[in-house]
C-alpha cells in the first residue's frame, strides 16, 4: 500500500467463500489441506474424501466426539479408512494412501520400539523396520537407518519412561514445549512423543524444538520456531495455474446460469401474407437528404426483408432516414413484391453479386450524412436509430458505431468484438445477459458486425466501402473497421441498443465447407494486412512501486536512524507453521534507491520480463514533498528510460501505519489552493515524454478521491490547469480503495475516466490462523490467495470502465508482527492464472490504449506484495507475467466470456 510508513491499510474484509470441495480426486495438496479443518468440517470433508458422500447422523456423532475428547484428526481418517465401506468403493485419491501407510507405519514404530504393543522386543525393532524398507519407501529406510545407529540405547529402555530417552532419539523434540503448544494433547493426557510420532507431525504441530537450535526471537523478546515451507522446484511453484484458472472460469460460469432469458418478441409474417403485408409497411416518405440511409442487402428470403422493414417502420424513430433495398437478383416475385412497399428505394443487380459487392453497388445511391448497413435477419426495437446516431455526437473522431445483438432466446449474441493476433475474432459477451452492467454503457470496441454497421458516409466513401480483397464473403466488415481506425476514426457499440438477430439465417443453405474455406482464408487475409494494427492491441501491465528504500531525515526521526522499508522486512518472522516469513530478496540484494542504478536495474528487469511501466506512489501533503528522491533523480536525469505514471497516495502518515488520524506525523491539507499547487509540482512528470498515457493523455491516479472536499471539483481544476499550461487533456483514475471497493460507484461522479482495482482490498474472507502458532503473540489473520483470486476474477464487470488488479501476494506481518494479515498460498502459477484472466478479460473489454492491468506491486517487501525476486521463488512471479503475457498474445480460442 502506498504511505510511508506505508499503511497496511487493514481492509474491510467481508465475503464469505465457500469450503473447498474435495469430492473429486484430492492432491497431495488437498489431503493436508482437509487435516487442518476443524470439527464439523473436518468430519464432513474426511467422508467426502474417502466415502464420497457425506457423513450420516452416526458417523458424524462419532468422529465429532472422538474429536472433541483429542483424538487426532489423522486417526480420525485413519477409522474411516479402515471400514469396509472404503475398501469396497475402490478409492483411490490421490496422496491419501500414502498418507495412511505413513500413519500406519509411525504407530507400528512407535509400539515397536518401545514395547508398547508386547508382540517383540523393542530391541528387535530396528531388523523388523529394515524389513518393513524393502518396498523402496525412502522415509521407511531413512527411519530404519536412524533407529539402527541408536540400538544401544533401545536395549537400555526397557520397563522404562519415554521421556528419559527422547532427546537421545530426537535431539529437537523438546516434550514439555509441545505440551505448551498443543493444549489439546496435554488435556487428553497423551504422552507428547507419542502423540507428535502419531499424528502432530502429519498435522504440522509445533513440536517444541529446542531454542538453541531453532530459535530466535524479535525485538519484542518473542520467540519464533523454524518450520518447514514446500520446496519450489520448477514443478510444485507452478500446480496452481490449472486449478486456480478453472476456478475461475467456473465462479464466472456460476454467476451466468443465474441468467434465465426472456425470449426477444419477434415479428412473423407467414409466406402466404407477404403482398398483403408488403403494402402495409409504414416506412415514412424519405426527406431530400435524410440523416441516416439504411442499405438493406438481399437475395430471396422475402418474409425475412418485410419482417426487418416492418421493425424498422414501427421504431418510431425522430433520425430521418431513406431505406435502400438493394437486390442480388432475387426471383421474379420478390422484385415484384418489395416494388410494392410504399416509400422504399428499390435496386437490382442482374446477376447475383455477394454480399460484399451488393453493398459497395448500392452506395452511389446513399444520400444520408450516415450510411446504415443492415442484415435482412436483423429485427430492431425503438429508437434505435437515435441512439447510435446519438454516440457520434461524442465527436468527429467517431466513425462507426454499431448496437449489441442478441439471439431470438433472449441470450446476447455480442456486444462488439476484439481480435486475436491470428486475425480471428472474439464476440464479446457471447451467450451472456444482454442487460448486466458490463453491457450497459457506449464504448470503444476492435470492430461492429457489418449486420448492422452506421459509418459516417463520407468515410464510407472515402475508403470506397468493402474491399474486394475478402471476396466473395467473410471478415469484410472487420476490415472496414480497421482501415476506419488506421485512418484515425474510431469504432463504437453502444449495448444499451439490442437488434435481434437470426445469425446465418440467410446462409444457411450454403455449403458449410464453403463458408469455412471462406472464412478462414479470409482470417489470414485480414491479420497479414493488418498485422501491426492487430498486434499492437494488447494490453499493458503497469504495476505500482514504493520509493520508501532510501532513508531520509523525516523517517530517520519518526522511527530510528536509517529507518527504511528494509529495516521491517528483515526483522519478521513466521507466526505460524505454513507462514512465509522473512522475504528475503534474491538478484537485487537489499537496494538503496539513492543509487541511482538501482532503479535502473529494476526497470531493466521489469521489461525483460514484460512490465510495461512502473506507477510511482507520489508523497505531497500541503507542499511538503516525502520520499522523492528516487522519483526527481529519474526525472532529472532521464533513466531509466521506462515509462511510468504517478500515483498520489493522498493520506494521512500517522505512528500506527494505518492511514487514520491518529498519533499524526504529516497531515494532508486538501483545498482549492492546494489543488492548484500540486498539479503545478505534478506537471513536470506529466510532460516529461515517458510519462504513460492514454490516446495522448498523461495518465495520472489519485489513491483516495473520498478524502477529497469535493474531488469532482479538484478533477476539473486540474483539468483546467492542465489546458492553459500546454499540458493539454489528462487521464485520471482513481483507485477503489476502502470504501469504493464494492460500492460500484461511477468514476465521472469524482470526475475520473476510470477506475482501477486494488487487490486485496474488500473480496477476501479473514480468519484466525488455524495451524499451529510459531508465535504465541499472534492475534492477527489469514486469508486464502486463491479464494482472493477468483472473487476478483470472478466479479460481475460494473457499468464503468474499471482496470483489472492482481497482486502476486500479501503479507504485512513484517510492518504489524503481531497483528497483521497474511494471504496464504500464493505461487507463481496461481498468479499466472489470475493474471492471465485479466488480461483476457481487458482484452475484451477495454480498447486500445485503455487496456491497463495494474499489480500491487512491484516492490511492496514490507507487505509480501512483490514481483522482484526473491530467495524462495527467485523469478518465478516476473516469469508468470511473461507467461500470460505470451498467453495472452498467443491464445486463438477463447473460453467463454
């Protein structure tokens, strides 16, 4: 998060996920995952595993109490698996047998080697688990092997206590710290050897390890036990990818079935009523110079024209407009009939032309400002014609525009259209609800379908309509599109204006392989023409970077001489088994930011691994400037030559790190004056040529509009400033932090472009630890990475534009030891999942320069949110980013929206 000391910023966490469900074949993974559930869960997620069902009245009476007097929840599994209703299934999940065989083995070791069970002699037990080896289990022989070298001190045991002897079998194990960790086992009275062979240690217990061997303590005196964390090893890191996207994929999939479609009402005109119907059509008497002319392609399909111009009359529409019916040589009695339709410009081709020189043979005849392309199994509602006559009003830059289609079912067709760097074409919102937000709102798209297409006519003219080049059919209208757009206009949908279509009603009876030839040729065709166009349409990845690893006097007298972001990072400590603490950073050491390579290093990284800018927090409060050294250096001497934004993190700094007015150390001071003098300081970045922008527009962000008098008015001022000084138009974002999170509230009220996601901010589920604490000092919360993920994936697109945020992790226990929270279960593959989704999702919902996915962040140590390398995961994040990236770039059939 962006103050300094950076605010943690402890979220409103408040979603509630759903459990796990291990109904499936289960990972090793999902075995240890179902151990650390407790009671009823535990019980419930024990059955689905073994039985594939859930637990009847009795069973769960059972386990449940066998539970609550401390038996363990590996022994637990261990009786539900020993019954013969197990057995007889034939399941087999995966990692749970093995896990059982393990379980077994340590109580038969256990017995044996201390003549628990009477069947040998504790001293033959080295010989018996040598036997018990020779299946190749590596931790049987390692065992065998260990209690071999201390046979003399197994015959020396005999009649009498464990605990005499325990340090002789495993110097770490300490009985009397277990027992203080694990209060369960000391009120069952169970020896705490026993118990930790039994079952701790499959549990993740803390088990007590001595302090000199694996202790250390804070600065609190706290003392924090060593523990083991999954080893990355180019396979384990990246497990994750496959099931975090198909979760994704199926919470997006989830919130679609909610849809129920209403069947769109239709016109139907029976074949025996046309010439009836044919002179009843009300089109109204054309004007000299109409502003729309409507060209209406068509070969037969007599009811299927009347029934269009029947919807088109009945649209009662205030655009003037002509309708040209231009005919491919239909039969003799759809000339005759369409003839008959009152107030209908009517021509013939004499021979059957194709659709695409149809069209271009109509044109002469266009006398609109605006020519309307328009498929004969389209049926429109009313007023359509207004309202995309309506979005050119936006500007002359804007050259096409064309409406959302939808299926006769009710379900959207599409809703504009993007395209692959193979050329192909993506409808966006295919089969989805024509009505939900992300459809709600005008916007810029790739292309329109030419089934109804409204394109300025003078640039219909001046690009002389389709091009022959995608003869005789197919992708002709995404062509138009794209050499509309290189000729500096720009290609609009408006959604909110929904045409039933009958897709391929009209080609239905042509031959399939044809049509497929056709198009794919075509495809081909249209990526080498317009090869940079296309590919130049990916989107960027910015992600945010704290300029706090320098130190400077402010932080040096608030918090001790030299403080920098470092100094916590380095102090923290696990507070839990599973707990990925410290972080301890690999190729870059433990930088300065003064050093002016450092950051050099940093954007050179970056972009060999597919970052595209840094966004730079920005520290003003009332004309006192903080942490700014790293940011005037590079603006000053121009390196790195990388691009980069500003993002002012407008908070208070307080002792307590969390951006609340308490204990104060610099304050903001928001006003009209102070409006004023901060995009004066700002501008200097804003012109400098590396600066990000959107269509030509300095792109800046505000992290916290609400704190604000009044931030509509600040935009304006702004914006104002910004015209007068030569600076031109700006871009502004604000971020949807705290309270905005889930407010959906539209960025033109704060008088913003956009908005941008934070993760993890407002999606997540927190919840006490509930593996064994390394600190007992810990009062602090856990939430899962992957449940975070797929809630932000996941999440209905609002009636706004909103950039995609991802994170790589987070963790601000090294800022708050004892109080923070830590997001389990990050890797480098569920990462890639995420981001991966939200380029997809940008790609197909933002255009051009607005396709941003921002990631908190590049460097936050302090707070486990961090792309640079570290000593655990060394380039893995930044190699998940080009992965997607690639992905992104490389993909040509699309899951579903």
């Amino acid at each position: 998060m962006p103050t300094a000391p950076v605010t943690d910023k402890q979220p409103q966490y408040c979603t509630s996920m759903p459990m796990t469900d291990f109904k499936q074949q289960p990972t090793q993974d999902s075995v240890q995952e179902i151990l650390r559930l407790g009671g009823a869960d535990f019980v419930r997620a024990a059955y689905r595993l073994a039985l594939g069902r859930e637990p009847d009245a009795e069973g769960f009476a059972n386990y449940g109490g066998q539970l609550r007097q401390g038996i363990s929840r590996l022994d637990v599994l261990a009786q539900i698996c020993d019954g013969p209703e197990y057995k007889a299934s034939g399941r087999q999940p995966d990692g749970l047998r093995s896990l059982l065989r393990r379980h077994k083995f340590r109580r038969r070791m256990l017995r044996m080697v201390f003549g628990l069970d009477g069947s040998l002699p504790a001293h033959t037990a080295p010989t018996r688990l040598a036997a018990e080896a020779s299946d190749g289990d590596t931790h049987h022989a390692l065992t065998a092997q260990r209690l071999s070298s201390i046979e003399s001190v197994l015959r020396e045991i005999s009649g009498e206590s464990i605990e005499r002897h325990v340090d002789e079998l495993f110097k770490s194990f300490h009985g009397e710290r277990y027992l203080e960790h694990n209060s369960d086992v000391a009120a069952a009275g169970m020896n705490p050897y026993e118990h930790w062979v039994v079952a701790g240690y499959a549990e993740r217990r803390r088990w007590g390890q001595s302090a000199e061997a694996n202790e250390s303590a804070d600065l609190d005196g706290h003392a924090y036990v060593e523990h083991r964390l999954p080893v990355p090893d180019g396979h384990w890191e990246w497990m994750d990818h496959a099931p975090v996207q198909a979760e994704i994929l199926a919470a997006r999939d989830a919130r679609r079935q909610q849809f129920v479609p209403a069947p769109a009402s239709l016109l139907s005109i029976e074949e025996s009523a046309v010439e009836r119907v044919a002179l009843s059509v009300g089109l109204p008497s054309p004007p000299d110079e109409p502003d729309v002319s409507i060209v209406l392609p068509v070969f037969n399909h007599l009811a299927l024209t009347l029934e269009c111009l029947e919807s088109i009359a009945a649209a009662n529409c205030m655009t003037t407009y002509e309708v040209i019916v231009t005919d491919d040589a239909s039969d003799p009695d759809v000339e005759r009939v369409l003839r008959s339709v009152p107030n209908l410009r009517y021509r013939r081709n004499p021979q059957n032309l194709g659709f695409l020189r149809n069209c271009n043979a109509a044109l002469p005849m266009v006398r609109g400002r605006w020519t309307l392309l328009l498929n004969n199994d389209v049926q429109v509602p009313k007023g359509w014609l207004d309202r995309l006559r309506d979005v050119f009003e936006r500007g002359p830059q804007v050259g096409i525009v064309g409406p959302a289609f939808v299926y006769p079912s009710g379900h959207l067709q599409e809703a504009g259209g993007v395209f692959r760097i193979d050329g192909s074409a993506v409808m966006v919102g295919l089969n989805d609800d024509p009505a939900a937000p992300a459809f709600s709102y005008p916007r810029r798209v790739d292309y329109v379908s030419g089934a109804c297409l409204m394109i300025q006519s003078e640039l219909l003219g001046r690009l002389g309509g389709f091009s022959d080049e995608f003869l005789p059919c197919y992708c002709e209208d995404s062509d138009l599109c794209l050499r509309a757009i290189e000729a500096g206009f720009e290609v609009w949908v408006d959604p909110r204006v929904h045409v039933v279509h009958h897709l391929s009603r009209t080609t239905a009876a042509m031959d399939g392989d044809f049509k497929m030839r056709a198009a794919t040729r075509n495809i081909a065709t249209l990526a080498r023409r317009h090869a940079s166009a296309i590919a130049g349409r990916m989107p960027r990845v910015l992600a945010f970077y704290l300029p706090q690893f320098h130190p400077f006097p402010e932080n040096s007298l608030w918090w001790g001489e030299g403080f920098t972001e470092w100094t916590n990072v380095s102090k923290a400590r696990p507070n839990f088994e599973g707990h990925y603490q410290p972080r301890l950073p690999a190729d870059l050491g433990y930088y300065d930011l003064r050093l002016p390579e450092a950051m050099k290093q940093q954007a050179d990284l970056a972009q060999r691994y597919g970052i595209d800018g840094f966004v730079f927090y920005y520290y003003w409060f009332g004309g006192k400037r903080l942490l700014d050294r790293p940011i005037e250096a590079m603006l000053a001497s121009g390196s790195p030559d990388f691009p980069f934004c500003l993002c002012w993190a407008n908070e208070n700094w307080t002792r307590r790190w969390d951006g609340r007015d308490r204990d104060l150390l610099m304050a903001q001071a928001h006003s009209e004056a102070d409006d004023l003098a901060v995009i004066e300081d700002l501008a200097r970045f804003l012109r400098d040529p590396r600066n990000i922008r959107v269509d030509g527009r300095p792109l800046l962000l505000v992290y916290r509009v609400t704190l604000f008098p009044d931030f509509a008015a600040t935009a304006a001022r702004w914006r104002k400033w910004c015209r007068d000084s030569g600076i031109g138009e700006i871009y502004l974002s604000m971020v949807e932090s705290f309270e905005l999170v889930q407010a959906g509230v539209h960025p033109e009220q704060f008088g913003c472009d956009a908005a941008v996601e934070f993760p993890p901010q407002g999606l997540a589920r927190m919840t006490p630890p509930d593996a064994p604490l390394l600190n007992p000092a810990f009062t602090g919360h856990v939430a899962s990475y992957r449940e975070l993920a797929v809630a932000y994936a996941s999440r209905e697109m609002p009636a706004y534009k909103r950039f995609k945020g991802v994170m790589p992790g987070w963790d601000n226990t090294a800022r708050r030891q004892n109080d923070g929270l830590a997001f389990g279960g990050s890797t480098p593959g569920g990462f890639q999942a995420w981001l991966a989704d939200a380029l997809e999702q940008t790609l197909r919902h933002q255009f051009g320069d607005e396709r941003l996915v921002f990631v908190n962040a590049w460097n936050e140590w302090a707070e486990g949110a961090y792309l640079e390398p570290d000593r655990r995961f060394g380039h893995g994040f930044l190699q998940a980013v080009r992965n997607a990236k690639d992905a992104a770039m490389l993909r040509s059939n699309a899951p579903p929206f």
